[in-house]
C-alpha cells in the first residue's frame, strides 16, 4: 500500500515481539541511554515506576513489525511521512 491509500480509522494488526530488559538495557547502551532505560533505582523513582524501552527502540520494532506484514511490498518508503 502507498500512503494515499491508507484511511483514517483503518486497524492492522501484526504478531507480536516480547522484549527482555536485556534487550532494552542493551540497546538503550548504545543508542538512546538515559536513566529511565539503563538505571533501574532511579527509573523507579519516575513515572512508569521502572525501566522502560525507548521510544526509538518500540518505534523500530513496530517498523519492522509492519514490514514483516507485508503491507509495502516492494515500495521504498525510507521512513517517509512517519
């Protein structure tokens, strides 16, 4: 599907993707560490009372996700419009 041809209110539901804090700790090491990723004691005391995955880590996975759907086939959408 391109872009346009998308609707508002369309629903697409793909598999899921269990993260392990492993996995959260280790990428929020190398592309996105702050505390509320890496440091357990301190993202406790915060709003989500513990550590949580980065926005940029669940944004990939949910890119990835829709792409393992099927939905853009062989368009290149580099991101566009996100």
């Amino acid at each position: 599907m391109k872009l346009d041809e998308f609707t508002i209110g369309q629903v697409f539901e793909t598999k899921s993707f269990k993260l392990t804090k492993e996995d959260i700790i280790r990428f929020a090491k190398e592309f996105d560490p702050q505390y509320m990723h890496l440091d357990e004691e301190k993202a406790k005391q915060g709003r989500f009372n513990g550590i949580i995955a980065s926005g940029i880590h669940t944004m990939a996975l949910s890119f990835k996700l829709w792409i393992e759907q099927g939905m853009y086939e062989e368009d290149v959408i580099a991101g566009t419009e996100m």
